[in-house]
C-alpha cells in the first residue's frame, strides 16, 4: 500500500524537503512559495487560501507529483 500524501496542514518547507517533486506543480498554479522566507511557518492550507486555489485540485496535482495516484474503481495504469 503506497502511503505518500500531503496533508494540508503540512508546511510548505516540509512538502519541499519530503517531496521535492511537489516544487514544479506549486510553480505550475503560480504559487510563490519557492524562496518564499514564509514557506517555514506557511502551511499548503494557508497557500491554496492566500492565492484562492481550488484546494481539491491542488491537492490532487500535488498527490500526482509524489506518484500516489487515486484512480476510480477499476481504472489501470495502461
């Protein structure tokens, strides 16, 4: 069971450190958390709220980046 994620209350330092994969999608939806002297105490909740993200969406990006992909019932990798 693959048990890679990204929780919401995770900060933005910790995602970039455990998921550097993660570093392109934040780049992608023009967050500015690369370099950011906040991204220490800033959380992704915090980011997808400041930059009026659809969280649903980013976070599915982001699980995608790190390869823990969630696919309906019966769909494969093909």
């Amino acid at each position: 069971m693959d048990t890679r994620s990204i929780a919401r209350d995770w900060t933005i330092e910790r995602i970039f450190s455990e998921y550097p994969a993660a570093i392109p999608v934040l780049l992608a939806h023009r967050l500015a958390c690369v370099g950011c002297s906040m991204a220490r105490f800033c959380t992704l909740e915090d980011a997808m709220t400041i930059y009026r993200l659809p969280h649903e969406q980013l976070l599915e990006d982001l699980q995608q980046a790190i390869g823990n992909v969630r696919r309906p019932a019966g769909q494969t990798n093909a």
